[in-house]
C-alpha cells in the first residue's frame, strides 16, 4: 500500500516552501484528476489554494499553452488570479515543435512530461530510467493495477496514488533529473533528446511537505 505522506526523514531534509495559490492548466483529464487528489487534501489549509483547470478541447502542449495565455488575458480572470503561481501540465509527445511551446511558456512553470503524464504515474511503482514508448508505458502502468490502465479515468488515477508510492516517484523522477544535469541537458533545450523525463515532481514534493 502506497502512501501520500512523506516519511519524517524526508520531510525534515525538505525545504517547505510557501505553496500559497496557484493555477494549474491541465492538458488532459488524467492530469486534472491527479493534481485535484492533491487540492481537495490541500483545501484543509486555509491559506493554500490550488485550482486546477482543463483544456476541454482535443490538443496538445500548444492548445494548452493557448488556452491558459487566451484565460490569463480576460480581464476578470486576470483580477482574480494575477497573484496566483501560473502552471502548465502536458505531455511532450506533440505538438512536433514542443521545444518551442516550452521556449513560449516562461511565464509558467512547467509540470510537462515526456512522452507522457503516465511516465510520471508509472514511476509511482518501478524505476524509469530507460528510453520507453507510449505503448510500454501503459503495458507496464497497467500491470501494476487491479485491471488494464485506462487514461483520463479517475478512479485509476486514484488508485495509482493510493496504491502507489508518491515519494518513490518523487525519487525517481529527481534521479533522471539529476541525471540529465549531469549530461549538460535541460527540458529548456534538450526535451527531445530525454526520454524518460518529468518535472511534475517539484511541485508534488511540496504538495506532500504541506500535507505531512
């Protein structure tokens, strides 16, 4: 059984950070419902908001970021949120320029994901270090579960954080990063060339300092 606490080692070697209020833009369902798991938690604190928001529209890492600057613009949208930290979720499979879409969100902070966001939830069970297809990725994810992986299904992404091993991930997705450091590569011009990767790890991190 997983757990969504971290461990009081961990949590004394963390630097708590004021997460206070953010905006999350989600490409897909599957995002919205895991980064939701954590804001419902995380509404307890009364000085914490997390909103998170989906792009209804069948796109990629380019709809997304759109949809968030085409939000940000609407002036009562813009009152509302202007102090709020600025996210973007998605996965780096498409669209074929995604290292431009990353060069065009700097005013977000970037939760993105390559190929997918199921490369993150899979590190919730076994290391990801190898280069590995969309196809693996969920052979291996569904493995892990009571029955086949299905995306944008929520009670999945529940049981991926429940049954899984939030802290696990965290480590391993931190390793791959560390790793790619080592390599001279950043998501900022290399995403192409890292695969695996994720950075939805950062935040998670935080998300679990606050609930612990």
């Amino acid at each position: 059984m997983g757990r969504t606490q971290l461990s009081p080692q961990r949590l004394s070697e963390t630097k708590k950070l004021n997460i206070g209020r953010m905006i999350i833009f989600c490409e897909g369902k599957t995002e919205k419902y895991y980064f939701d798991y954590f804001a419902e938690i995380l509404k307890k604190n009364k000085y914490t908001d997390v909103e998170v928001v989906l792009e209804t529209a069948n796109g990629n890492a380019r709809t997304v970021l759109n949809f968030a600057n085409a939000f940000m613009a609407d002036d009562r949208n813009n009152r509302k949120y202007s102090t709020y930290g600025k996210y973007l979720a998605f996965d780096c499979d498409a669209p074929p320029d995604i290292q431009t879409v990353i060069s065009a969100a700097s005013e977000y902070e970037l939760l993105i994901s390559n190929h997918l966001f199921e490369t993150w939830l899979l590190m919730h069970f076994e290391d990801v270090n190898d280069k590995i297809s969309k196809r693996e990725i969920y052979r291996r994810l569904s493995s892990h579960l009571h029955d086949a992986y299905s995306k944008g299904h929520k009670g999945k992404t529940r049981e991926i954080i429940q049954n899984g091993d939030v802290e696990k991930a965290i480590d391993n997705a931190g390793i791959l990063e560390e790793k790619y450091k080592a390599e001279g590569k950043s998501m900022f011009a290399n995403i192409k060339d890292m695969n695996p990767f994720t950075s939805v790890h950062r935040l998670i991190e935080q998300f679990m300092v606050e609930i612990s």
